[in-house]
C-alpha cells in the first residue's frame, strides 16, 4: 500500500482586489502531486491576513473563519479518505 500525502494551504489571491479594498481567500489542495485550487468566497482584507499561518490575524475574522475553515477541512479530509478508499462507507 503506497503511502498518500495531503496538504492545505489557505492563501489571499492578492492580484484581485474588490472595490472595498479587500481580496478572496483561495484554497490549495495537494494530493499525492495533484494540485486543485478554488475560492472560499470569504474575503478579507490583507493587512488582516497571516501569510505565514495562513489564517486572519487577531479578532478581526478569527470566529467565522475557524469555524468556517474546521467545517471545510473536516469535509475535504473526508472526500480524500473516501477517493484514495481508505475508508469503507
């Protein structure tokens, strides 16, 4: 059995700014080479953004976003376990 390998990373599509000064965060997922990427449809601004955690900073939209971020990587995590058939549903 090959062993997989499975990265997130959450990062600010810099490039497009919305009117009100702030920019998408994007999702990057990595399976076993295979890169696909999309948008959360959340937004922040990016001086509120870590770019080395990969998370807003401090309050400014810690609550919805972790929140958020725990429902999609709970459900990401499933959808891969369930394609490389690791788990028997």
């Amino acid at each position: 059995m090959s062993k997989s390998t499975f990265k997130i990373l959450f990062y600010l599509r810099k490039n497009q700014v919305n009117k009100d000064g702030t920019v998408c965060i994007m999702i990057r997922l990595s399976l076993n080479g295979e890169i696909t990427q999309f948008s959360s449809k959340l937004s922040v601004k990016p001086d509120a953004w870590d770019t080395v955690l990969g998370k807003a900073k401090g309050n400014t939209h810690s609550s919805h976003f972790f929140s958020w971020m725990k429902k999609v990587l709970l459900y990401i995590i499933i959808c891969i376990l369930f394609v490389s058939n690791s788990l028997k549903i």
